[in-house]
C-alpha cells in the first residue's frame, strides 16, 4: 500500500478562518443588524460544535433566546429563513477580510501542498464549510498558484450530513477513486477526526486556540503546526522527527499504519 492522497480540512487547518474570519465577520453581521450580543471565544467554541454556520446561528437562536431588536417575531417564525439573512451577511464581512488579508495560511500549508505535489501526492479539500466561504480563501489565502495543485474539492453543500458525520470523507473517496488506506487526512478538531476515522482515513491534527483542549487519542500524530524551516512545529501526542511536517513524515506515517488495513482486517 502507497501514500496517494493527501485531504486536507479547511476552517482551522489551512487557515485559523474562525478565530481571524468566521468569528469576526459574525459580529459584524450582528452589530450591522442592531443585534444587542456578540459571541465571544469561550461561547463560539461551543458553537463550533455545531456544524456549518445557519446550523449553528439556529442552535443559537434556539438555546439563547437572543434580543433581536425587533426581529424577535420573524425569527421564531422562520429560524431557517432568519439563518439565511444573517449568514449572508456574514458571509459578505468574511470574504471582505479574506480579501484584505487578514486570514492568512497557517505556518506549513503551502509548503506541503506544494512538497506533496512535487512528489506526486494528489490533494484534496473535504469541508463542511460553503463554496461561497471557500472560493474567497482560496483566491486570495492560497493563490492562484497554490489551488491549481488542489484536484478536488468537496465542501458542505456535496453532502446531506456534514462532519462529523464521514460522508464527505465517503464523497472524496468516491471521487478520487482510492481507498481510504491510500489516504492521510490533516485536521485540526475532533469533529474532523472523528469524521475521517469514521470513514478510516488515518488523520495528522494540527491544533488552533479553538481546539487545543481536545481529545485526540486515534490521531497519527498532534502538532501545533504543520512547521516551517527555522519554526518548528511542537508534537503534542506522537513523534515528529525534524522540524515541520514533510513529504518523508507523511510517508512513514502511512508505513505505520499499513498493516491494519490489509484486505482481511478490512473485511
């Protein structure tokens, strides 16, 4: 069995979209509304548990009961149409500060994309997040550039359940036309995680400010970062020999984990 395949998360993999994008541009939507709160990080980490972002404005609607200066009635009335409002609103703040680079990759990405290809690996995106939060990042975060060696994209709207249900992990596979053992996955949470393993792809996690306290016992490896030359990421849980996350590591990771996935323990 061969390493083939590398997929890759987004919101807190490739980029810290929450903490530097997905939050900010959320009050902004608010403010914007006449919305009498703001979601702070200790509240937005448990909103993230919650995926996709009408699905979590929802929930929140639901389990808050928020002052909507008005808009109390047309919100109970219709919590999905209220989402809508809002998350496009939302949506609009974000690509606005994609677009004034205020959400830049996180320390590795590039360098590994582009290590990966160069080696002949093929790179996938599998997101729960929408095209339209996607297509800003990559334009301007990645580059023209960089998203040319991205050969699949599968994002929030391809799927009926997004993670960490696996059925995205299920579609890439699908779409690539490889097993999931011909596979790592990069993540940054446990709902990520737990959505690769569901579909047993073996899964690296880089973790973020929203995710550190997590657990992630059936990782491959848990960094901070994917690493540069010169700034090391830090293992957390497994060995990380050098400095950064390479070609080479990816490669012994999968020779680690080989064994498992032989066609009768598959079985």
């Amino acid at each position: 069995m061969t390493l083939k395949a590398v997929l890759f998360d987004v919101d807190g993999t490739v980029a810290d979209t929450e903490q530097l994008g997905h939050r900010p541009a959320y009050n902004r939507a608010f403010k914007k509304l006449g919305f009498g709160f703001r979601w702070g990080p200790k509240l937005y980490r448990r909103l993230l548990k919650h995926p996709g972002g009408k699905e979590r404005l929802v929930h929140y609607l639901k389990r808050y009961q928020p002052e909507l200066g008005g808009m109390e009635v047309a919100a109970q009335a219709d919590p999905e149409q209220w989402a809508r409002d809002v998350h496009k609103l939302k949506s609009k703040y974000f690509r606005r500060l994609v677009r004034r680079g205020r959400v830049p990759l996180r320390p590795g990405v590039a360098r590994l994309i582009a290590e990966a290809r160069a080696a002949g690996l093929r790179i996938a995106i599998v997101t729960s997040a929408s095209r339209a939060t996607l297509t800003p990042l990559l334009r301007h975060s990645l580059g023209p550039d960089l998203a040319e060696q991205i050969e699949l994209i599968v994002s929030g709207e391809n799927v009926a359940q997004k993670k960490p249900a696996p059925d995205l992990y299920l579609l890439a596979l699908a779409r690539l036309d490889l097993p999931a053992h011909d596979c790592l996955a990069i993540e940054d949470s446990a709902m990520g995680l737990a959505a690769a393993g569901a579909a047993r792809v073996p899964t690296i996690i880089t973790t973020n400010a929203n995710t550190a306290h997590e657990e992630f016992e059936k990782a491959l490896l848990v960094l901070d970062s994917l690493g540069e030359p010169g700034h090391p990421a830090r293992a957390l849980a497994g060995v990380l020999e050098g400095e950064c996350v390479t070609v080479a590591t990816l490669r012994r990771l999968h020779e680690s984990i080989a064994p498992p996935f032989s066609a009768a323990s598959a079985a």
